[in-house]
C-alpha cells in the first residue's frame, strides 16, 4: 500500500523542490522521502566511489547517509539548499570512513586560516571541465582527500564554490584556493599525453 | 521458475525502515535545544575569557608592572618576565574551544580562521579592559579577598594578585623617605600593604633624563635596577602616587 500511494503520487512530485519535498517530510510525509532518495542515490554513489579509495561499501555508506538523513530532517533549515546539506551529511560518512583507514586530518586546516579571494574561472569551457574529468580520474589516488573532493564535488556533482563551501562548511576563499592547488597538483603528477 | 528474492534497494530499505518504525526523525525541539545549549556553552566560554583577560590587565594594573614598560628594554625584559603568562594561555586555549565551537554556524565557518579568531580576540580584549578599568569590580573583589569573603578559588586568586618581586628581582614599589640630587631613599612597601622599616638607597642612571626633580617625601614609586646590598642602581624610576 505504501508503495503503491508512493507511485501515484511520485510523478506529482517532479515539479516540487528538493526543499519544498523536505518541508513536506518535516511537516509529516513520511513518504514523500523516497522522492529525495530517488534523486540523490546515484549523486551519492558517484560521489563516493570517486572519494573513497575503495569503494567496496559505498552502498551501505550511502543508505547510512539517507538514513542519517531522515533522523535529522528536522534539522535542515528548508531557506538553505538541500544539496548542499544532504552532501554534508555523505561528506562526513566518507571522511569517517577514511579516518578509520588512512586519513588523519589536521587540527589545524591552514587553507582556512587566511584570507583566500574567491578566484573564478569563468573562461573554463565544457571541453575545459571534460579534460579536468578526465585528469582527475587518472589522478585521483595521487591527491589527498583535501584536494580530491573538491575537485569531485566542483566538477563531477556540478556545485559551485559557495555550495562545496557549505559542504565541507570552510570558507569559499578556501573552496577557490584548494581547486587551483588541486588541478596544479593534478597536472604535476599527470602526462596529459597519456590522455 | 526463479523464486530467488531479489535484494531490497536501497529505496526499498529505508522506506521499509521508514514504515517500519526503525528509523524515526527526531523532533524539532532536539534541534533547538541543541542549539539553544550551544550557544549557552559559548556565551560561558567567552565570559571566561573576558574575565580571564581582565584579570590579567587588573594584575598588571595592582602590581603597577605597566610602568616597567617605559624603562627601556631591560624594563621590558623585566614585564615578560612578571608577565601572567599561565593565565594568557588559559585565556586562548579558551578562545580557541569558542571559535571551534562558532565553526558549528554557518556564520562561523564562511569566516577565516585568523579574522574569527582575531576578532574574538580583540572582542574579549575590549571587554576585558573595559571591566578593569571603567568598573570597580576588580577593586572591590581584591578588597573582599584580603578579608576572606569570596569562595576559596576566587579568594585565591583575587589574594594572590598582588604580589612581591622576588628578593634581588629588582623591581620594588616604595615610598620615597629622602631625597638628594641624584639618589633617594625608598621604604619598600610589603604584600600587606605596609612598609618595611629598612631604607634603600637609589642611585639614578647617569644622563639628563633621570633626576630626582619633583619626587617628594611620600610619593609612592616604582624603580626597577641593580641591587647591591641597601642601595640599587635604577634604570628606570616612575612615580606612581603623589604624596598628600
């Protein structure tokens, strides 16, 4: 029966929002959750297969996040976008699962100490961003998770600095300075005649 | 036919979940009260600070060790060296637990730590001094601890502000029991309050700055020097009090 409520009204729910659908969870609809799960799931599962060095577990991390996700739902202010809190929510699974493994991260992050400029690269083409994909599959496991997500985040889930900003919750300075350290590392450690 | 059961999706299992009970949201309340404590935690802890800062200044302020900052680099060594450095440290390990604690807002974390941290710094240093010098709060609780009114820790600590040099620091408060053309005599004024009954001499520093006019019988002051024996070589002497 809940499926079946779910499949006649699911196609009504295309032209909400991602945060009006949450609204509609908080108030309620318990539901109307499966909507946010259908279009974040593979978002997710993209997400963590490129950050996460072995991506064996990604599932069960990613139905951990939505989970997490639904508990809290209470929590997320519906004015702020939904992107960016539900990538939180993954961000955090996956460095938790790092830190288990390898990644120890700092005390003190110092790309968040200064000042950084936000520096924009407006003049990046879609061949630009399909060059930039294909360096940064190659070179994903010579970069630090610092680095690599940023670079994940900006060019395969598509958010701009201020959305990475609230994701991993630094300044959009630090968002900025962090990609171009990323694709200078990047381009170091690649023979773009490999591509 | 294949009745092998095909596994669940993950769609599939958290809404069964959802259905099911299992996984529940929490309710709103947790949310704001974790807020609510939050900002709670941070108002104690930056109180602290503030109070920790304060006392600090008022220190510096009841043992005069501000005027050792005009005698030159020997009475700077001389500050760093009396300096509550303990407290200080305190003082930041708080701030740093405070802007940790910001970081949690989204006003926090968009800001760079140095400009977050550098304003609670500054922030806390306005406050700070504020509550030392334009409140006699200060005043009134090192009156009360010298009579042992307040609870043991801050009794403690308000009755321990004042302090004396070491014997041979060479940085005494005095007041003044003669006066010549280049030397004085001081009677050192003790933790209590009260003055000890052997006069110093004070030998100022050869150069034209460093005279004895306008010290009177009974100016209290401040001289920082060499000591040998009852006589001190100053490098630096600065009247703290007029006499009446």
């Amino acid at each position: 029966m809940f499926h079946l409520y779910y499949i006649l009204v699911g196609t009504t729910m295309e032209n909400l929002t991602d945060e009006e659908i949450a609204k509609r969870v908080q108030e309620g609809d318990r539901e109307i959750f499966g909507v946010l799960v259908d279009r974040y799931e593979q978002k997710l599962l993209r997400y963590g297969k490129k950050f996460l060095s072995r991506p064996e577990d990604v599932q069960d991390i990613v139905q951990d996040v939505f989970i997490r996700a639904y508990e809290n739902i209470q929590s997320f202010d519906t004015t702020q976008r939904f992107n960016s809190w539900i990538y939180r929510i993954a961000h955090n699974a996956y460095v938790n699962v790092l830190r288990r493994n390898v990644y120890a991260p700092t005390l003190l992050d110092f790309d968040t100490v200064l000042v950084h400029f936000k520096y924009d690269d407006p003049s990046e083409s879609e061949r630009d961003q399909k060059y930039m994909r294909e360096l940064i599959d190659q070179g994903m496991s010579t970069l630090s998770p610092k680095y690599r997500e940023v670079l994940i985040l900006h060019y395969f889930e598509d958010m701009a600095y201020k959305d990475i900003a609230d994701v991993l919750r630094i300044p959009t300075g630090t968002v900025s300075i962090r990609l171009k350290r990323a694709k200078e590392a990047l381009k170091k450690t690649i023979n773009p005649a490999h591509l | 036919m294949n009745t092998e059961k095909k596994p669940f999706t993950i769609k599939e299992t958290i809404l069964n979940e959802i259905q099911s009970g299992k996984v529940a949201m929490r309710p709103k309340f947790f949310f704001s009260l974790k807020v609510i404590a939050t900002a709670f935690v941070a108002s104690g802890i930056l109180l602290v600070s503030i109070f920790i800062l304060n006392f600090i200044l008022f220190s510096i302020r009841v043992n005069s060790h501000d005027s050792l900052l005009g005698f030159g680099p020997r009475g700077v060594g001389a500050f760093l060296h009396f300096f509550p450095w303990g407290l200080l440290i305190a003082g930041i390990i708080f701030l740093v637990v405070l802007e940790r604690l910001l970081r949690q807002f989204r006003f926090g974390y968009k800001i760079p730590t140095l400009i977050l941290f550098g304003s609670l710094i500054l922030l806390s240093g306005v406050l700070a001094t504020l509550l030392d010098r334009e409140t006699p709060m200060n005043d009134r609780l090192f009156a009360q601890s010298r009579m042992h009114l307040l609870p043991p820790p801050m009794n403690a600590l308000y009755a321990g502000a004042r302090h004396l040099p070491p014997p041979q620091g060479g940085v005494h408060k005095g007041i003044v029991s003669s006066v010549a053309t280049s030397t004085f005599t001081i009677r050192f004024i003790d933790e209590d309050g009260g003055t000890n009954p052997n006069d110093i001499t004070v030998f100022l520093p050869s150069r034209a700055s460093a005279t004895t006019t306008g010290l009177q019988i009974g100016d209290t002051v401040l001289v920082a020097g060499d000591e040998e024996g009852a006589t001190l070589h100053a490098f630096g002497m600065r009247i703290l009090q007029k006499s009446k």
